[in-house]
C-alpha cells in the first residue's frame, strides 16, 4: 500500500488516499472519484470516465491498464484528477 495526494483543480481541493500499488491505474482512479463524490455530495454523471490522471512531478499521464507500481508512483506521489 501507499500513500498518494490527489488534487482535483476543477473543487479547488486535494485529497491523500491510500491505494494499492498493484491494482490497475483505471480501478484506482473508480474508486477516487466514488469517494470524492461521496465526501463532496456531487455526482459525476458518466463524466468519470473522462477523468484523466497525472504525475505532478512528472508531468505524465498515467497508463490507465498499468499499475501504480508500473506508472513510478510511491508514497508520496502528488496526483492530479482533470
């Protein structure tokens, strides 16, 4: 497990979350918009599949099919969700 932060520019907001670093990119980012939504009270209405995420540091897009530990991320990593 690690811990990663997830800024999400479109709420002006930012989250930790600790995710599985062997779990597909795409599952991870379900369930971060699930509970950002649940926390925020806001639905997404399909609009989640349009969700992109990235390495801050890196300026990458992360390989949705790929795993945390296949995109570089650690604990520590600084995601954005747009």
């Amino acid at each position: 497990m690690i811990i990663i932060k997830v800024e999400v520019p479109m709420m002006g907001r930012e989250y930790d979350f600790q995710i599985d670093e062997t779990v597909p990119i795409y599952e991870v980012q379900e369930e971060i918009t699930e509970m950002i939504c649940r926390r925020q009270q806001c639905r997404l209405d399909g609009l989640e599949h349009r969700l992109l995420l990235w390495d801050r540091k890196r300026n990458l897009m992360l390989r949705r099919e790929d795993s945390a530990l296949d995109n570089g991320l650690e604990t520590g990593s600084e995601l954005l969700l747009a």
